[in-house]
C-alpha cells in the first residue's frame, strides 16, 4: 500500500507541476511598438498631396530645341506642364500666402544667378537646364527670395485653386544644354493670418 501511496503522490506532483508549466506560456520573444506623428492646428491644406505634403507635377520629354531661356521661359519655348492646379483648403477668410524656398531642406536649388530651379545632379541628369516656374498669368516667378517667390491669397469661402506652369529651360550658353534626367524639388511653406 505504502507503495502504491507513493506512486500515487509522484503522479499527483507531475501532473500538478505540467499544469503549472502548461498555464505559464512560453515567451518567444518580446518588443515595442513607437507610434510618431505630429498633431497641428493647420488653418489651410494643400489636396492632392501625399501624406508628406508633396505634389508630383509629370513634365514630360521635351526636346532641347523647344526650351526657352531663364529670362525668357516661354519665348521661344513650349511650357512642359501647363496650368497645374494646387488646391488650397483653408478655414473661411484667411487670408494665406505661399512662399517657394528652392534652397530651403531638400530643395535642389537654384541655378546660379537666376531665379530658376535647378536639377538634381546625378549620373544620367541633364546639364546646363533648369526649370522655370510661372503665375497664372504666364509671368516668371524668382524663386531667389521668399519676398520674390511669395503668391498671397485672401480665401472668403475658405477654397481656391493657384495656377501655376513650368517650363524647362536652358541655363548655359547657347548649345552647351545637355539631354538627361530633369527632376527637380521645390519646397513650399503655407502662411497664414
């Protein structure tokens, strides 16, 4: 009996010692999740942009003979995106200006001595070439200054749709333009009273 007794208290402790590794179970690894983000009270947005704020404006392939100069964009030249919209959302009667800044962040710059986006350099980019940006009205904007480079707005039903156009243009002296890759970035920033 003594026998069986023991036998009987081995099975009892096994049986309650798998219960307890059978309701602990085992971890195979652990971590965190870190959530980043801004909140803002922004009175105006921009539509059709991208989570980061950005607008994609497809230029097309333009051959060098169609491009206008820095000073003169359209002259001789064929504009390479024409009446682009941008769509600003602002609350009702703000009154919202928006400033290019070329040299601001991950702005690719400006073409020395003209208010003229430059081209991002790169193996296969385009040379002597940049990209002028013009109003509504067809008139070249300086991106050299944000004083320049300012287009002010007063919204009273809180909508409005800018018109801008860009054309490539040439840089260099004549016949030094060379055909390649013409991306450029142009950083903007909404102000608003």
């Amino acid at each position: 009996m003594k026998k069986l007794s023991l036998a009987f208290m081995t099975l009892s402790m096994l049986a309650a010692t798998g219960n307890a590794f059978a309701a602990d179970p085992v971890k195979a690894g652990s971590g965190n999740i870190n959530f980043s983000g801004t909140i803002n009270n922004d009175a105006c947005s921009v539509q059709d942009s991208d989570l980061n704020k950005t607008i994609s404006v497809p230029m097309g392939e333009v051959s060098i003979k169609d491009m206008g100069t820095a000073s003169a964009p359209i002259g001789s030249g064929k504009l390479s995106a024409e009446n682009f919209d941008m769509k600003i959302n602002c609350n009702a009667g703000t009154k919202v200006s928006m400033i290019f800044e070329a040299k601001k962040g991950a702005g690719s710059g400006l073409v020395d001595g003209t208010g003229v986006l430059k081209l991002i350099d790169g193996l296969g980019a385009a040379k002597n070439i940049g990209i002028a940006l013009l109003d509504a009205n067809g008139a070249l904007i300086d991106l050299s200054s944000p004083a320049t480079a300012k287009i002010e707005n007063n919204l009273q039903d809180g909508n409005t749709s800018l018109k801008f156009s860009a054309a490539y243009v040439t840089t260099g002296a004549a016949g030094t333009a060379v055909a390649g890759r013409g991306d450029a970035t142009l950083p903007f920033t909404l102000q608003y009273e």
